[in-house]
C-alpha cells in the first residue's frame, strides 16, 4: 500500500501497480461504505426503521451536490494523470487550482438553492407522511457541509491521480472513522435523534477537508499552487467539464433513480417498503467496495500510460482491471445470496417496548428484504466489466463515450424499465429491473470497450 510517484505509474509492473492502487482505495471505500451501513444500523436502532427511510430520501440531494465536487476532481484528475504522463507539469497544476475554484463556486450555489426549496425538495424525493419532518432535519444540517464533502470527493481524485494512495485512503477513513464516533456521543449519549445523525455526518466532513488540506500544503504534494492557478482558464474549465459531465450525469441519473424508487415503492407498500430499500441501498454502496476500489486504482494508471503512448500497457491495465474486479465481484455475490435476511435484520431495532406500528414495519422489512436483495445483486459477477469499461474511456479523456456507456445501466436500461415492469409484476417488477439492466448494460459496454482497443491501442485483442 505504499504511495509512489508520479512516474512509477508508467515504469512499474502493471500487476503490482495496480494492487498498490486499488487496495488503498478499495480500504478507504470500505471504511466509508462500513461508515454508512453502521451509521444506519446507528440509527435503525437507536432512532428507528423511519429514521433509516428519512436519510434515504435526503442522501440523493446531499450526494448530488456533494457529487459536484467528484465530477470536477475526476474530470480534472484525468487531466493531471495525461499530463504528467506527458511530462505537463504546468498543465498540471493550473488544473488542480482551476478544480478548487469551480468546486467553491459551483457547490455554493447549489448549497443556496437546496436550502430555499427544501420543502419541494423532500416530498419529490419520497419524504411523505412519518418521513418528512425527520428528512428535514437531516437535510438541513447536513447541507451546511456539503461544500466541504465536495472539495474532499474533488481532492481525493487529485491525490490519486498524483500517485499518492496511501494518503487518499486515509482521507477517506478519517470522515467514516469521525462519524462513527459523534453517532456514539450525539445519537446514544447524548439523545439528540436524527439532529445527532446530521452534525456527526457533518463534523466528518470537516475533518476529511482538514486532513485533505495538510496533505496539498506538505511536502508529500507534487502540486504546489501559486495564486494564479486559481484564475480559471477556459480551456481547462471546458476539459474538465465534459469530463467531469460523465461523473455528474451519473451521479444526476442516480439521484432520478432514488426520487423514482423512493416514490414507486411507497405507492406499493409505504414508508415500510422505503425502508427496504434504504437497506439495499447501504447494500449497493457496501458490498461492491473492492469492485469500486479496483475502479478507483485502475483510472491514473490507464490515464498515466495512455498520455505517455504506452498502450500495450494500457491493454495490460484494462485486462487486469476487469479480472480483479470480478472475482471480487463474485465473492461478493456468494455472500449476499448466502445470507440476506442476517444482514436485514442488522437494521432493525430488537429492543423491547418497541411501538406496534415500528414492530409491524420490522417484520415487513425482514420479509421483503431477502427476495429483494438477491434480484438486486443478481447480476453482480459480470458488473466488473461494465464500470471498467465506462472508467477507461473517462481516464483517457474521451467523454462522449464515457458518459454514453456511464448512462447506460440506470439512464438507458434501469429507469425505462421500473417506471414498466412493477405495473405488470408490482414489487418483482422493481427488483427484477436492476439485473436485467446490469445485463443489458455489460453487453453494450463490452461491445464498445473491445472496438476501442482494437482501434486506438493497437494491440491484437484475444
């Protein structure tokens, strides 16, 4: 797990280069997607089942506008990675301020605005009857460090992209690590319900931003900043966003997926049907960490030799990639399918005096949740090389069909099919719809990953 530089991206075997890369970042995605499946096991339990549906539905804004900041750091980081492949120091760190500016701009603004409609805002998400008052005092406080999530998603891609992994990871860890440890104090001892929920999740992100800001002004930093890299330049801001669009379409695209679930399966079964899904979806985010983590270390990699012309190692790179990432993404597979109903029951409160109506919403959770899960992953071994191959076309700067083949799983497939199949097959018509996608969408992308190599890499394909 030890950082290397810049350089070493292109000269170091591509096997070991890439263990270096993506274990970092596959530990830093664990702690943080452990970080949010105990915070909600946190607040299953301590609040309750509603409290758990309430931050489902506010996660899709928070994380979109958070998302801002990823967009611009992975739109920029491909920048960097090209240059200093191409020994474009300068380019470098003029994109690197140009990506600060944006981020503060742009993610501001939205911050501004998420605040005036808040009250639009929740009920398109979901946030009906029991869930709205708690998903507005979720909501609220949590927006406030919203900018300081995105300047972390943006800087964490930077690190990387440097070389640095070792240091990314511990900015990943340091926020999940952080609102562990406030959900102990604010939620349990402290008794402040779903405001104690918020201010850990917020402290948190202040304190990846302090740790992200040490490490760019030490001397482990390739990237020092003068005052003038911050003056944003056209052309870089215009690179930067047509491919940081394809991480912001995504991210957009998933935030439509919530607002249409949340509302799709509270017609079906109310607030308790949303609790279903929040489990999933902790589920979604938790269990494909180490497919997630192989992602995060094979994008400087690729970037790196595809800048500096070394394509029979950006060949080695992709099939690498996709074989690491699916055998991870199979044992994972196993494991969800082994024991589902083990897993819901982590969310559930089983204290005793609990309400009837929380005891009731309890047992549909544990009843649904299983069948439910299964669909969901399904599909889960063969996922591998949809994302690689959407993130190799983003890591040598070709957004177009980056952002195409980004799109196609929940944009193309997904949506079309939940808004068709639960009229004719009601709650299996809703769980069915995420394999099928996966399917659909693998197929299409290694249709396109295997022209590409052919054309531009110049490598005989297998």
């Amino acid at each position: 797990m030890a950082n290397v530089s810049a350089t070493a991206l292109g000269s170091e075997p591509i096997g070991k280069l890439l263990v270096k890369q993506a274990v970092p970042a596959s530990i830093g995605i664990l702690v943080m997607s452990l970080n949010v499946l105990v915070d909600s096991i946190f607040v299953g339990n301590w609040i309750g089942s509603i409290a758990i549906a309430a931050i489902n539905v506010v996660l899709p804004v928070s994380f979109f506008i958070g998302a801002l900041g990823m967009a611009i750091g992975i739109g920029g980081s491909s920048i960097i990675s090209r240059a200093l492949g191409a020994n474009d120091r300068a380019k470098a760190v003029n994109t690197f301020g140009n990506q600060i500016t944006l981020t503060l701009l742009v993610t501001i603004s939205m911050v501004v605005l998420g605040l005036f409609f808040v009250d639009s805002l929740i009920p398109a998400f979901g946030g009906k009857g029991d869930i709205f008052a708690p998903a507005k005092i979720y909501y609220v406080i949590v927006l406030y460090g919203i900018p300081f999530l995105a300047l972390c998603m943006m800087g964490n891609t930077v690190i990387r992209a440097e070389g640095k992994p070792r240091f990314a990871m511990i900015a990943m860890i340091i926020p999940s690590v952080g609102n562990l440890l406030m959900d102990y104090v604010f939620i349990y001892l402290f008794d402040w319900g779903m405001e104690g929920a918020a201010w850990a999740t917020t402290i948190g992100y202040v304190l990846c931003f302090s740790y992200i800001l040490y490490f760019f002004r030490s001397k482990h930093s390739e990237l020092k900043l003068g005052a003038n890299c911050f003056v944003l330049r056209f052309s870089i801001i215009k690179e930067i966003g047509a491919l940081g669009f394809v991480t912001l379409s995504r991210q957009a695209t998933t935030s439509v997926v919530y607002l249409l679930m949340n509302n799709i399966l509270f017609g079906l079964g109310g607030e308790a049907m949303v609790a279903v899904y929040a489990i999933i979806g902790r589920m979604l985010m938790f269990a494909l960490f180490p497919v997630f983590g192989v992602t995060q270390g094979f994008l400087p990699i690729a970037g790196f030799n595809y800048g500096a012309k070394k394509y029979d190692r950006v060949r080695k790179t992709i099939n690498m990639a996709i074989l690491y990432a699916a055998l991870l993404a199979t044992v994972v597979f196993v494991g969800l399918f082994t024991f589902p109903a083990e897993i819901a029951s982590l969310f559930l409160s089983s204290k005793e005096g609990l309400p009837e109506s929380e005891l009731a919403i309890n047992a549909f959770v544990l009843e649904h949740t299983p069948l439910a899960m299964r669909w969901v992953f399904a599909a889960t071994p063969i996922i591998a090389l949809q994302l690689i191959g959407a993130a190799y076309f983003q890591a040598i700067g070709k957004a177009v069909p980056a952002l195409l083949l980004t799109l196609t799983r929940q944009g193309f497939f997904f949506i079309p099919l939940i808004l068709i199949l639960p009229k004719y097959y009601g709650e299996l018509g809703v769980w069915t719809s995420f394999a099928i996608a996966d399917v659909l969408a693998t197929l299409v992308t290694g249709f396109y990953l295997r022209r590409e190599i052919k054309r531009t890499l110049n490598v005989p394909v297998v």
